[in-house]
C-alpha cells in the first residue's frame, strides 16, 4: 500500500515536471519568434524605402587630390538605396581617363583611387564623374547613366 | 668710387624702407568656400512597348543637397541615344521633354536641352524654389520626363531587341 502511494506520488511529481519543461521549451519558443519579428521590422526600417525605379548619383562640386602620386585616399560610393551597380571613370575636360573603378555595389565605395598617371598641383575645372550603371543580373544590363562635372583641387 | 657705391648703398636703403612699410599695413584674408555637394536621382530604365508614341519615364529630382545659394545653381542637361540593336540597321528616333502639371491648369511640356536648372536658395542650404520673374519653365519640380516617339519611325524599324540609353549631365553653375 505504502509502495503503491509513493509510486503514484513519484508518477505525479514526474508528470509536473514533464508539463513545466513543456511550457518552458513553448515560452522560449515564443520568445524567438518575437525576436525575429523584431529584427525584421528593424531591418526593413533601417533599409527604407528601396525604388527600382531610379538612381541616386552623388555629386560634387570639387574634390581634393594629392600632386605628384598616384595613389589617393578619395572613394567613391554607391548609395545604399540604389539597385544597380556602378562603374565610375574619372577623366579631365580633354576626355583624358585619370581612373575608372571596379565595380561598386550598392552600399559600397570603391578602393582609394590610383590616378592613372600624377597631376601636377593645381585646379582642374570641368572633368567629369562618369557614372555607368548596370542592373544586378548576370548580364550586367546597361541602365540609364550619368556625368556630373566638378574640378579637380590637386595640392601638396 | 667709393662715394658712387655709398650713394647706392644708401638710395637702396631707402627704397627698402617704404616696403617694409607697405608689408605691415597689409593684411591677408583667407577663407575655404565648402564645395556643394547633392545627389542628382535620375530614372533608371523602362521597357518601352513596339508602336508607343508617349510614355512617362519618371522624374528628375535633387536630394540631400548642400553648399547652394541663390545664384548658385545646379544645371541637369538631358541627353540619349536612339533606339539600337544589334546587327540591325535601322534605328529608331525619339525625343525627351520635361512633362510639369503641378501648378498648371494644363500640363506644360519643356524642352529639356536648356536643361533643367535647380536653384539655390537665399540661405546657404538645399535647392528651392525659383527666384521670382525667371522664366518659369526651368523649374526645379519638373514632374516627369516625358518620352516621344512617331509611329512611322516605329513602323519603318527591322525587327529586334533595341535599347537607348539616357545620360544626364550635372553641374554646379552660378548667374
């Protein structure tokens, strides 16, 4: 009698703990879930609104480059609401190509600009950014593009 | 001799003097005028149907401008290709205007190679309004960008995929 008792209360304890590791593992399930929702939402806030349907282009007036090298400390980005990758191609009034960039996604820079030959300290009025846009497929199709002229400040 | 070198010695003491003079009385100003900076948001591209005469390909717009002024503006010319393919001689010509219908009883066509002029305002901030008395079609809300074609020029193109490719320029200019 005493064994059949304490048997039946040994069945109960272990069914209570049963059910509260069952509640236990459906609360924590809950919890992750909201989690998610949470990161989602703020994820697409922080995004915003994306448009296919046009792109942002930055412009400059001027930007400043160092004489007598190469190698530059100046990146050119491409927003982050933009869908489409850039090509970027820096050249003088005369056409002359000082750079052109790899590829740049959406939300990147491209690498610090290597001129491709050293200019000489001093203002280079009316060379051009030029921007060549692509959609982000396989093809790289061409998309509608855009110049933007600015001078060249080239100091020491 | 001697004396020749003293008299020039002396006129060249005396011709020193005056510059000196003249140097403590100058003072050099210097300030760095910020380049503006702006980000010009063009349409990206359209699938324009064979046969279509008029079509909307979206706006032309400034944004997160900075560094303009009254009189110192943004100037956007708009310029394209015609319709090509490849391994097909024919071509097919269209043309672009800038397409306005707020503020207008009627909408109001621009012809886009004066190029569209965003104006600075009177504060050194973003591009606003345009002065008063300019000519009203450069505006700086051109609503849309508005393509033509003829339906001859349609019919008269061999068959294929063509594309056209629209480049707009930008630059900061002043009155």
């Amino acid at each position: 009698m005493e064994i059949r008792k304490s048997n039946t209360r040994y069945a109960k304890i272990g069914t209570c703990i049963i059910l509260i590791v069952i509640c236990l593992i459906l609360l924590l399930c809950k919890c992750s879930s909201q989690e998610d929702f949470t990161e989602a939402s703020t994820t697409s806030q922080s995004v915003g609104i994306v448009s296919t349907s046009s792109i942002a282009i930055p412009g400059y007036e001027g930007i400043t480059l160092k004489a007598n090298t190469k190698r530059q400390d100046v990146c050119l980005a491409n927003p982050s609401s933009n869908q489409c990758v850039f090509r970027i191609t820096l050249c003088l009034e005369d056409g002359t190509i000082l750079w052109e960039s790899d590829e740049i996604l959406p939300g990147e820079k491209s690498k610090p600009i290597k001129l491709k030959q050293k200019l000489e300290e001093g203002t280079y009025p009316k060379a051009k950014l030029q921007y060549a846009c692509f959609k982000m497929n396989e093809e790289r199709t061409p998309l509608n593009g855009a110049e933007t002229v600015l001078t060249l400040r080239v100091k020491e | 001799m001697k004396r020749s070198i003293a008299c020039a010695l002396a006129v060249m003491t005396m011709a020193s003097v005056p510059m000196a003079v003249y140097a403590d009385n100058v003072t050099v100003l210097t300030t760095t005028v910020p380049d503006a900076t702006y980000t010009l948001n063009i349409p990206a591209d359209q699938e324009i149907a064979f046969g279509t005469t008029s079509k909307m390909l979206g706006a032309v717009t400034v944004t997160e401008s900075s560094g303009f002024a009254l009189g110192k503006n943004l100037k956007v010319t708009v310029e394209h290709t015609d319709f090509v393919a490849e391994n097909v001689s024919t071509t097919i010509p269209y043309t672009l205007k800038g397409y306005m219908t707020e503020g207008y009883i009627s909408p109001q066509e621009y012809d886009l190679s004066k190029g569209l002029i965003f104006y600075g305002r009177s504060s050194y901030d973003n591009l606003g309004e345009y002065p008063e008395g300019e000519d009203e079609m450069q505006r700086h809300d051109i609503t849309n960008i508005k393509f033509s074609a003829k339906s001859s020029d349609w019919g008269r193109a061999l068959g294929g995929d063509y594309h056209s490719e629209i480049t707009f320029t930008a630059e900061v200019v002043v009155e």
